[in-house]
C-alpha cells in the first residue's frame, strides 16, 4: 500500500477580482463600467506529500498557501489541475473523506461565541459521529495536553486568543483526523503560547502518525516542527525540500564573525571580503560559500585574530532574501 | 445551540414576543375592520379571513424563526468567506447553511396563531374531519418547504454576484400576499403568484381546506412545484458552490 497521502498535480486556482477606480467619480462609473483583473492564487503547482511527514508551507502574503490549503480541504474548486488527499478527490467531499481531515485556521474560529467551549465539542461529536467512548478519550487527552480543563466551561467570548486557539485545536482534532492542514495556528500568540501549540501539534503527529502542513509566518514554527519545507511565490512553487537545503541552494554567502586584538581598519577587511558590520575590534563579514574557508584562512594567517566562526546565514533572512529577489 | 443562547438573553427574548404579537394583532383588527366595511373578501367572511390570517400567522412566525435569519446568514457567510467553516464539515451542507440561526422569539406569535386557529375554526358551521386535518398539516408544511427552496434560490444567487444583502429580504416583503385568499389576485400577479411561484397558495391552500373550498387539482398542481423548486435548489446549490471563492485570508 502507498504511503503517500496528498498528491497535487498541475493545480491551478484563479480568481477574477474588480479593481476600482479610486474616489467618487470611480465608484460611480463602477455602476456602468468595471475592470476585472485575474489574479493567479495558485498557478501550477505540483507536489506530494507522504503518511506522516509534516511540511512548511511557506510564502509572503497572497503567495496562495491558504488557497492551496482550501483546495485540499475540499473548500474551492480547481480551475485544473489534480488533487488528491488520502486517495480522496477533496471537491466530492465525501463524508468518509471528511471526518479523516481538519483544517485550522488560525485567523477564523469555529467555536460558538456565546457559548462554552464544550457545547462546540458535543456538536463536532454529533457531526462527526464520534461514539461515546472515543469521544470521552479524546476529549480528556485534549484537555489535558493542552490544559484546558478549567475553561471548558467558560463561554468562549470569555477566553484569551491562547485559550481559544487551544480550544480551536481540540474541537477540530476529536474525530482523529488523519491529516491537519494548519493555517497559521500561532498567529497573535505570545511565545510562551507558541511554544506550548507547537509541541502539542509535535506530539500529535507522533502519537497519531498523521501528516500534517502548516503555513506560519513565524520560522520558528516551521524550524521546529517541518523537515521538510515548500516555498511558493506567486502562485508558483520555488523550492521543495529538506529545510536545510534551503541554505544550500539560497545561501550564496556564509558569515564569517571576527574578533580581532587589535583595532583593524574597515578598508583593510573589505579587501578579504563585504564587510556587513563593523566595530573597531569586531567585523562580520559576508563571503561566497565556495571561497570562504580560503578567506577565514588567509585572515587567520595575516591578521591578528582572537576568534573567529563561520556561520550560515538565519533562515529567515535566506527566505526574505529570496522573496526579495536578493539571495543573500 | 442558538435556543440556548438566546434564552441567555431572556430580557430581548420576551421584549420580542410582545412586540410579534402586537403585528399580529393588528393584522386581526385591520381584517375585522376590512370586511365588516365590505361584508366579504373575495367570498371569505370574517370567521374565514380570521382562519386564513391565522394560518398567515403560524406561517409567518415559522419562517421568521427558521429562515429570515438563516438566509441573511447564508448570504453573508458566501461573501465573507465565512462558508468554509461548514464546506469542510461531514454534513449536508444545504441543510448545514439553513439551520445555523434559528430565532425562537415568534414562539409566542407561532402559539397567538394557534390559538386563533382553533378560535376561529370553532365559529365555523360545520366540523373539520381528522382527514381534513392531515390534509392541511400536510399542506402547511409543502408551504413551508416552497418558501424555503424559493428563498433558498434566491439567496443561492450570492455565489454569482458579490454583496447581494438584499436579496433575501425579497421573499418576506412578499409575505403580504398570504394575508388575502387566493381568489383576490387576477391578471399577471395571479399568473405570477398562484401560478409560476405559487406563494399565495402557501397559505391559502391549507386554509381553504379548513373552510371547505379547496380543489384536488390545486393541491395536485402546489404538492409539484414545491417539490419541483425543492429539487431545483439542491441542483442550483451545488452548481453554484463551485463558483465560491472564499475571501482573502
């Protein structure tokens, strides 16, 4: 049996979006005449995805993750292309496809406002027709990952953002779902609360083998839960890999930190390479990866050093950089 | 979920029942005053307007519990993108999409409107079999169910033309045409009403049944179309789905 999972194929989703003329005399010539744009959301986009693996999904905003994401969930339909997820075409949504997915969005809530917690629970239990006994496990297990006991009773409009986030989390995760599509669940949390999802979504993925994607906007995220990481630009794919390699195919400079013994000029350092900043007895200098154990040599060899690293740069400005259209 | 949230609010819950018994009320009144001017309405005297607006009544605060709040609620989940949150879910999502607000205010109407009904029928000169009762629950709900899939079209009609908030108000500024027998209609609003979308019957019907008019051919000709616009719903909804396009996130 197969062990892949998701498998997109050639996916392409358009929308058709009106600009506006600015100011009156715009909105009223809007009455007769209208200029549409098509913006390409997502635009032949290819990859799969196997049992278990948890993916960075990766991109500026309006790149087209959440647009991809709401394909794989069955929430819009393709322009063209082929989507499949756990052999299921999302687009039929099947209930027997349903109740095997979730999908969080950390930007909309499902919980009923006005209501506790635990009444979205015993709804999500009837929808999902989750027996009793599982039901009564899952919930506890939640509850008490999470820690959330106290609050289960406590009408949602009550709790912090963190404490309906982690709500949020257990009323879509009390069926088991096979596979989470997770859009940006940090969002506007503090770290301390950032810390605590990621491990819970960490722990779910090894006790429950599921496979999972995520899309967040802060790197530590996917640096701490993704192997492997899909960057899409535009509604194109750039990169899909291990994290790592992210450095290798972006990351044209590694970054040398010198401490020196004595004051060294700056014209003297910009002949070994592009001085990125500079004290009078520290410089951190950017040099080509395939010259730069040459240049820590031949500063080692001809300048008085007191220390000296060679570092890769900080993902998150690889990334930057590559949006930016400036590989570092 | 939503009885039990607005009984948390049960101030705004009583205050709303008052007033929807004071318009139904004066429904009675300006029908009382109506007919003891005209002596008739279109060959309905007073007992029968009163049964036909009891009917009305009962109707009315059916669909404004079940569906008013339900369809605006429809209508600005498609343009708010909010729909994604029940597209994923392993439910009917026509069905989903039209339960998610029930307002339970116009209980105390739905209970004003029985209460006249069984007045009313009482004050006939003749009895009502219990064949002739099945006959106008059965009727009553077919009503129910044209109303909704004519609203639930009309409303379907967001996926395809951004920011239609009005469009679901189109059915209930209808709704005055339940409050006169069928019989008052002629030319192109008969055509249009009783015929092409049969609303005036939703009403009508059932109370012609209670004071012993209706024909077979109509109850025929209603029981088809309501399923009839039943079915084109369900085809117009799912057709319409694959235009949704969510909103930005």
């Amino acid at each position: 049996m197969s062990d892949l999972v998701i498998s997109i194929n050639h996916l392409k989703r358009h929308f058709k979006v009106y600009k506006k003329q600015p100011g009156l005399w715009g909105s009223i010539r809007s009455l007769w005449d209208r200029k549409y744009e098509v913006v390409k959301a997502v635009d032949d986009i290819s990859f799969e995805i196997k049992q278990g693996e948890v993916v960075g999904f990766i991109g500026q905003n309006g790149a087209g993750k959440t647009t991809t994401l709401k394909v794989l969930s069955g929430l819009l339909y393709p322009n063209s292309g082929e989507v499949t997820v756990l052999g299921y075409n999302p687009w039929d949504r099947k209930a027997t496809f349903q109740k095997q997915f979730a999908l969080v969005m950390g930007q909309k809530n499902q919980l009923w406002w006005d209501l506790p917690p635990i009444e979205t629970f015993l709804l999500n239990k009837a929808i999902y027709e989750i027996p009793d006994a599982q039901y009564k496990k899952t919930l506890d297990k939640l509850v008490n990952l999470l820690d959330v006991s106290d609050i289960l009773h406590i009408q949602v409009r009550k709790l912090s953002l963190g404490q309906r986030m982690k709500c949020e989390l257990i009323a879509a995760l009390l069926h088991n779902p096979k596979v989470l599509f997770l859009d940006e669940p940090t969002i506007g949390l503090d770290v301390v609360m950032q810390k605590v999802l990621r491990d819970f979504i960490r722990d779910y993925n090894k006790e429950f083998g599921a496979t999972i994607i995520l899309t967040s906007h802060y790197m530590e995220d996917v640096k701490e839960l993704c192997k492997r990481a899909i960057i899409i630009d535009h509604g194109h794919k750039v990169f899909d890999g291990p994290l790592q390699d992210i450095i290798d195919t972006y990351a044209r400079n590694k970054i040398l930190s010198v401490t020196f013994d004595k004051k060294i000029s700056k014209v003297t350092l910009e002949k070994y390479a592009e001085v990125k900043s500079y004290q009078d007895h520290k410089a951190t200098l950017l040099v080509p990866r395939k010259i730069a154990t040459q240049v820590a040599s031949s500063i080692l060899a001809q300048l008085p050093i007191e220390d000296i690293n060679i570092e890769e740069p900080p993902i998150e400005a690889i990334i930057r950089e590559v949006f930016q259209s400036k590989i570092v | 979920m939503w009885l039990m949230r607005i009984l948390e609010q049960r101030a705004d819950f009583f205050f709303w029942g008052a007033v929807s018994i004071m318009w139904s009320a004066f429904n009675f009144f300006f029908a009382y005053l109506l007919v003891n001017n005209a002596g008739s309405i279109a060959g309905w005297d007073q007992t029968e307007m009163f049964v036909l607006l009891s009917v009305f009544t009962m109707y009315d605060a059916f669909i404004w519990s079940w569906f008013y709040f339900n369809m605006r609620r429809y209508t600005e989940n498609v343009f708010n993108g909010e729909l994604d949150g029940f597209l994923v879910k392993p439910i009917d999502l026509q069905f989903f999409v039209s339960v998610q607000h029930n307002s339970y205010n116009n209980v105390f109407r739905l209970a004003f409107g029985v209460g006249m009904l069984i007045t009313s029928v009482s004050k006939l000169p003749y009895s009502i079999s219990i064949l002739e009762w099945l006959l106008f629950v059965c009727l009553f709900i077919l009503g129910f169910i044209l109303i909704y899939s004519l609203w639930f079209i009309l409303a379907t009609c967001s996926f395809w033309i951004d920011r239609l908030n009005n469009i679901g108000d189109i059915i209930p500024s209808l709704r005055r045409l339940n409050q006169f027998p069928r019989e008052v209609y002629s030319g192109i609003a008969s055509f249009l009403f009783t015929g092409l979308f049969p609303i005036v019957l939703v009403t009508s019907l059932p109370a012609e049944v209670l004071t012993h008019r209706v024909s077979l051919q109509w109850v025929l000709y209603f029981t088809f179309l309501t399923f009839f616009f039943l079915f084109l719903s369900r085809i117009f909804f799912h057709f319409s789905l694959k235009r949704y396009s969510g909103a930005g996130s």
